[in-house]
C-alpha cells in the first residue's frame, strides 16, 4: 500500500475512474483505458492510481460505510471517500480544490464499528457472503479475506523464446525485479512498478502477463508437439500461447471463440510470441463443433464463469449483478461442456477450467456430467484456492474419452 498521499490530480482521476464503473457501469479495464489514454504519468504513479483504485473497489462498501455515504453518490461525493481512504490507511490527506471532509469522531466510531462485522471488514457485498457460505462452508472466511487482498503480478515465461532463467536476466538488464514462483515453473513475480510492457523483452514475445493460477490451468492439459489441440473458449488467448509453447510450436493448434475482436487480438499476440502453429475459428453455430467430432488429442474448455476466484483483481464484478447472472453461467457451463466434449476422441483428455472458486460451477458441473456420459472418466481435478498460495481461484478437472458412446 502507499507510503505517502496521493497527489490532488491523481485523486481526481482516482474518481473519474470510480465514476466510470459504479455509475456509468464500464468495466475497470476500460474505465482505465479511456482515463489514462494521453496521459503522461510516470509509471510508478500510475501504478498508485491503480493500487488505490482497485484496493477502494475490493473493499467499496467498507470505504463507504466509514465515511457514510453511498457508492452511487461517487461523482458528487468521491472526494469524501479518497479523503476516507487516506484517514484509514493513516496517510495525510490528499490536496483537492472543493474536498468534502470526513468528520474524525463519526469515522473512528464507524471503522470500530466494521471492525466487528467481519463481511463488512472484507469489503464482501451480503449476496456473496451468503453463497459463499453455502458453497464453501468453513473455507469461506479465509478465501473472503483472500480476496480482499491486493493481488500480485505474475508472467509467464515463453519458452518459444526462451527460459526463464533467461527472461530473468533479461528484465534485471531491463530493471524490472521478478522473483520465481514456487511450483509453476513457467512464472515469475514482477516485484517492481517498472513499466513491463515498455521493455525490449515484451515487445519481442519473451513472456506474456498471466496469473499464477492460469499457468497452472494450461499446464494441466499437458499438450505434446504434434498433437491436434483445441482451446474451445480461448477469449484473447493467454491459455492458447501457453499450450502453443508446451507444444514447441509443432502440431495444430486451434482457437475457437464466439466473439472475432477476441481472436484478433490472440493472432496479434502469437506473432508477437511466435506461436506459428495457432489457428483461429470463430464458433458461427453448432456445426463447427460438430464438423471436429473426435479429432482432438486435447481439448480445454475454460468456460464462461462468475470470476468469483479472480475477485481481487477484477474487483468491479462484486458491484454488479452476479447474482443475477449466476444461474444463467451455470446453466451455459452446461451446455458447452455437453457440445464441446465431443471433439475429443477416444483416449483424448478434457480439460474443464473456471476462474470460480464455487462448487456449483466446477466439482459439480463435472460431476453431472460424468453420470450423464459414461464414456468419459475423471483423471483428476484441482482447486486452486486464493487463500493457499496468493495465486486467483481457479478449478481444473481432466476427463479421458475412453469410447465413442
């Protein structure tokens, strides 16, 4: 967390970004590209904007409990909850023209207040607390606590290109401090605030940002060169480039999306690796999956989910209507992994990866389908807790096809 105050203009931006999310409903990710676009700040200073707008959103009904006021209040009040923040965090306060203060009696009287009211103190809205309680049970509170925690900055080596004992060295050259990340031998921990996709190493495909926990959701499908692989729901491909170096670029690898800016995106990012051997696919109907009816050694379906395992780093999504969405997810989860297992053939593997830490959408889902297709049998299957490692919450399961029907 931040050693000293935020400056007045950066506390502003603070806010429009805020404003951005909670009443305009952008995403966060987008929220910063439109705010930061032509900006000039220097990177360790935009790495404090982002550290104090994603700790603020991680635990937003905290921040707005202690200084009273209602996150859909954020354009008109914001300066009031950065001013909030600081008090908390026992910083001076920032320098903004027309700052709404925070009375000093009410707010101590609030925060020992939150202090016993454990949700509350996790910044964790009530629909969440209640499912994950359910779904959970007594690993909840810690994965809760988990959660509300600044997430650290993994990469992932591309071994297309080389080592990562090589890409250590070469961001040391770059001055970007990385450390290696026990038990995933692809990644490192960027412990510097260094502008990492500035460096030489990026732009020439060294390594790729990605999470600790994702690494080890591609790494389950074991892909071999020579092998036909299929990433079934790739999105902007960081899974695919990892199985593409797993498969040292020899063999077919397709990515299949329903969305096209989603894979444009991943073809510019495998010339950038040089992942030579990934195909892109759009999913135009049914008849795609069903033209590849048992042809793949591999298929990996990291399906569409709640992110409620990936929460510290995408903290918006607690403010939105996931509650709502959730039995609809579950019932696409479903869906997909019925149609798309299809393509595996028989002795393939199937892999069945969410960004969720709830059983409903993984042990469960895998379950439901195993009864229902007896030619398939569960390998094993992996939770990636947020509690255990620092990692985000991911669930993988491996199935093997061992006949046709």
């Amino acid at each position: 967390m931040l050693t000293f105050p935020l400056s007045g203009s950066s506390s502003e931006l603070v806010i429009d970004v805020l404003t951005m999310v909670l009443t305009d409903g952008k995403p966060l990710d987008r929220a910063y590209s439109h705010n930061f676009s032509g900006m000039q700040y220097p990177p360790a200073e935009l790495a404090r904007i982002t550290t104090v707008t994603g700790d603020i959103l991680r635990r937003l009904n905290l921040y707005c409990f202690i200084v009273d006021m209602k996150a859909e209040d954020i354009e008109r009040m914001g300066s009031k909850l950065i001013n909030g923040w600081h008090l908390f965090h026992e910083l001076e306060l920032p320098k903004m023209e027309y700052a709404l203060q925070v009375d000093a009696e009410d707010f101590a009287a609030r925060v020992a207040q939150a202090k016993t009211q454990p949700a509350l103190w996790d910044g964790c809205p009530e629909w969440l607390d209640t499912l994950g309680a359910k779904q959970l049970g007594d690993k909840w509170p810690a994965e809760r606590a988990a959660l509300a925690a600044v997430p650290k900055r993994y990469i992932r080596a591309n071994s297309l290109k080389g080592t990562r004992d090589e890409l250590k060295q070469r961001l040391t050259k770059e001055l970007v401090a990385t450390v290696e990340v026990e038990g995933v031998d692809s990644a490192l921990e960027v412990r510097s605030d260094s502008a990492l996709f500035k460096t030489t190493a990026f732009k020439e495909g060294f390594f790729e940002q990605q999470d600790a926990g994702s690494q080890l959701v591609a790494a389950a499908v074991d892909a071999k060169p020579g092998m036909r692989v299929v990433d079934a729901c790739a999105g902007a491909g960081g899974k695919t480039l990892h199985i593409a170096a797993q498969m040292k670029g020899k063999g077919r690898l397709l990515a299949m999306d329903v969305e096209q800016w989603k894979l444009d995106n991943l073809k510019a990012r495998a010339r950038r690796a040089g992942a030579h051997n990934v195909e892109t696919r759009i999913i135009a109907s049914s008849k795609t999956i069903k033209r590849l009816k048992l042809t793949a050694d591999r298929v990996l379906l990291d399906v569409p989910c709640s992110g409620l395992g990936v929460l510290k780093r995408n903290p918006d999504s607690k403010w939105r209507d996931t509650p709502e969405r959730l039995p609809v997810l579950i019932e696409l989860q479903k869906d997909i992994l019925q149609s798309y297992s299809r393509m595996v053939k028989v002795g393939g593997i199937l892999v069945y990866a969410t960004c969720s830490i709830m059983p409903d959408e993984n042990r469960n889902q895998v379950d439901a389908f195993i009864a229902a297709n007896p030619h398939f049998k569960l390998i094993d299957d992996e939770e990636i807790l947020v509690s255990e490692h620092g990692f985000d919450g991911f669930y993988l399961a491996r199935m093997e096809r061992i006949s046709e029907v």
